[in-house]
C-alpha cells in the first residue's frame, strides 16, 4: 500500500510577518555595515555645535560639488542610507544627525530655523568644500530653503523633498500630525509600524511593517531633547515670503499620497521659486527612503543637466525616463515654468499702455464736446 507524501501546511500569517520583518531587518543591517565600510564617519566640532557627520568621499571628478543631505525631524543620518547606496557612486555625499539627534549631543539651549544656515556653512568649510548640492527632506527641506536663502552662494542646486513652508502650509489631517508631537515612533519600531500608512502614506500602506526597520530605532539612539528642539526650531518660521529670493535652479519632489504634506504645498512652492521644477510622483511621504532607486534617478538626472530648468513641458507631459519605475505605478510628471521671452513683454506692455492712453484720450475728447454744448 502507498501512502501520499504528509503536504506541508502552510505558514501562519504571524510567521510570514515575522520572516519579512527579518529579512528588512538583514538588509537595514547590510546598509549600515556598508556604510560604516565606505564612509568616513566623525564628530566635528563647529562654533557652539558638535554634530556627528557621514561623508561618502565618491570615485568621480573632484570638482563636483558634494551633495548634502538635510534629515527629516527626529531621523538620524542611517535612516538615508538606502538613497546614498541608490545615489551615483561617483558622487560625494554628506550626511549629519542634528544635534540631540542619533550620534549628536543635544546643545546646550535651543535654537531656530534662523540660525541654523551658518552651521551648515560651517560644516562645508571644516570639510574643504565651498559649494554643494542641497537635498532636504521634511523637516530638513525647510533647512535647505533657509540654507539657500540665507547663504545662497554656498548652495547650486536645491532638492526638495516631501517638504512645505512651514507654519505657513496647508497642513494634513490633524489624525496625523498628532503622532509628529512626540520621537516615539524613532524608539518603537512596532509602534512605526503600527502608523505607517496612516503618516506617511505610499508604500507604507500595503507594507506598513517596513517602517518599523527602516526607521533605526533598535540600534541607533531615538531622539529626546533633540526632537523638540526641533520641533521648536520650526515655530513661527514660515519660508513663504522669500521663497522668490530662492535663484537657484531647484526641483522639487512631492508624492500624491503624502498625509503629511499634501502636494498643494509643492504647487505653492513652485509658482514662487523662479527656477524651480516640479516632480509629482506617485508614493507617499517616505519614497526617498522606501523606494530610493526610483528616486535617486530622478535627483541624478536635474543635479546632471545643464540647467535646473529646461524647456517647458505641457501640463501632464511624463518626465524623462518616468517610465523605469515599476509596473502599475502611474507616470512621474513634472511641470517646469517656461520662461517668459524677454522679446514679448517688451512690444505687448507697450501695445496695451498704448491703446489705454488712446481710449483716455477719446474719452475726455468726448467729454469735452459734452460740456461746450451744454455752454451753448
């Protein structure tokens, strides 16, 4: 008599979970160890600020400008790894914990916005470089306009990422913004998990246990201090009324499905910022991080043309190579300003200036004629 084979039952939902989170866990564990082998990893003492600093030296010209990374709020440097491994090898880049932040002590009184473009500088100069690249994050995206508005000539292109102007933003939904009041989801990467899709949207909805390893909270020290310094930092300072004096070539990246920064605020920033051009893709809060190929592609494409903006493209025109992300997915589109042609606005003010001063004209002839017959 012959007896079947006993068929395997298949694995409960919480194993299958608990597999996947292993496997995110090994491969966050393969970044930093990465990370740790090819960049130089210090602590740099600038004027009133010790920051713990990540510098990728690159393998390409060394007369590119690095590019430097401004973190979203509570986020140590780790939690970028995955677009510095996605980013052109050939690039320079730079990495930082704010203070109070992963590796950074927290300072001794809190600081603003304001003040914070000059340690930035000072980072550059203790690192021999006079210009770099920009890319801030979140949070960080409001350092990087500050940074641009305040020290432009250290700044020649400007990335900006699932960021806004704020205290003057549309905001999300206050659901949302309530767990952003405290660092607990830097500490608990269940807790991350549990709020994911809820915060950050995109990608985190159909894999919310993702963001309990990708944000370091078993291995790096959460923010305390640190993280309502921040939060502090950004109270009351709003970029809105000088983004105008933003000149440098900038793109901005801002997600259809960002709870917390809704894609209206990208629009805003881009009708002010003269040179700017704008991605909206379709992810969420997080891609830089949760889908770093896609993303480093488009970054490496502006920080290597000639010019931040090209000729304009028609409302809903896909972006140059949109097409290599994954199937499904709807195309990146941009929008770029056109700008406007010195040649035309010249001749059309002088027509409309001339034909209002001749319609002035017929119109006190005509009066004119009115009261000499009533004289009569």
């Amino acid at each position: 008599m012959t007896t079947n084979p006993p068929v395997p039952s298949p694995p409960a939902p919480g194993a299958a979970n608990s597999q996947l989170r292993a496997r995110l866990r090994a491969m966050v564990s393969g970044w930093r160890q990465r990370s740790a082998a090819a960049e130089h990893i210090r602590t740099l003492e600038l004027p009133g600020r010790v920051l713990r600093v990540a510098v990728r030296p690159g393998t390409g010209n060394p007369e590119w400008p690095p590019l430097l990374l401004c973190n979203g709020i509570g986020a140590s440097l780790e939690l970028l790894q995955p677009f510095v491994d996605a980013i052109d090898p050939r690039r320079k880049v730079i990495r930082f914990d704010m203070p109070g932040v992963g590796g950074s002590p927290p300072p001794v009184v809190p600081y603003h916005m304001w003040s914070l473009a000059p340690m930035l500088s000072s980072l550059l100069d203790q690192l021999g470089y006079e210009q770099a690249d920009v890319l801030g994050i979140s949070w960080g995206g409001g350092l990087a306009q500050q940074f641009a508005v305040r020290c432009p000539e250290r700044v020649r292109r400007l990335v900006l990422v699932a960021t806004a102007t704020g205290a003057l933003m549309v905001p999300g939904h206050p659901r949302v913004l309530r767990h952003m009041l405290t660092p607990r989801r830097h500490r608990d990467p269940a807790y991350a998990a549990a709020i994911a899709g809820e915060i950050y949207g995109g990608s985190m909805r159909d894999g919310a246990s993702r963001a309990g390893d990708l944000l370091p909270g078993d291995t790096t020290p959460g923010p305390g201090r640190g993280y309502y310094y921040q939060l502090l930092a950004a109270a009351g300072w709003t970029s809105l009324p000088v983004l105008r004096q933003i000149r440098q070539p900038t793109l901005i990246l801002a997600g259809d499905d960002d709870p917390l920064t809704p894609v209206v605020n990208a629009r805003i920033m881009h009708r002010l910022i003269p040179s700017s051009e704008l991605h909206v893709y379709h992810g969420g809060h997080l891609d830089l991080v949760s889908e770093p190929a896609r993303m480093a592609a488009i970054v490496e494409r502006f920080l290597t043309a000639e010019s931040g903006v090209t000729a304009a493209a028609t409302d809903g025109a896909a972006a140059d190579g949109a097409a290599a992300g994954p199937p499904g997915r709807r195309t990146i589109r941009t929008r770029r300003k056109s700008p406007t042609p010195a040649t035309a606005t010249g001749p059309k003010r002088t027509t409309l200036a001339s034909r209002a001063r001749a319609r002035g004209a017929g119109w006190r002839a005509k009066r004119a004629a009115r009261i000499a017959d009533r004289g009569r």
